[in-house]
C-alpha cells in the first residue's frame, strides 16, 4: 500500500513541475506575470481537455496525408504508378 502512495506522490509531483513549467513558458511567450498566469491554469485545462477530441482527429488527418504521400513517394521510387 505505500507503494501505491508513493507513485501517486511521484505522479503529482510530476504533474505539478508540468504545470509549472507550462505556465512559465506561457508567461514568457505573453510578457505577463507568472502568477497571474497561475491563476488562470485551471481554466486552460478544463479548455485543453475540450478540444482534445478534435486535436486528436486534426493529428490523425495529418498522418494519414503524410502517410499517404510516402506511399505515393515510394511508389515513384519503385517506378510503378500509383492508385
């Protein structure tokens, strides 16, 4: 059982040093202070966690063209024409 708490501690913690560099890098990109940004990360959360599913079909749209014109660019190398 301590076990289990301790990689819950350890996964915290990570998500915490996650977050905080997050916001440091936000606070830099935007010029603003880093509390502020702090106080917003909820927020920015609860919106990531909205547009994952959309962010998930855009990432699989784009690999299926990339892996579409690597086929295509293959199908070149071997000399042989393409559907």
């Amino acid at each position: 059982m301590t076990r289990v708490f301790a990689l819950l501690g350890l996964a915290t913690s990570a998500l915490g040093v996650a977050a905080l560099s997050r916001a440091q890098r936000i606070a830099a990109e935007e010029g603003r202070p880093l509390v502020d940004v702090l106080m917003e990360m909820p927020g920015r959360f609860l919106h990531d966690l909205g547009t994952i599913g959309d962010d998930l079909r855009e990432a699989a749209d784009e690999g299926k063209m990339a892996a579409e014109q690597a086929g295509e660019a293959f199908d070149e190398e071997l000399g042989e024409p393409g559907p």
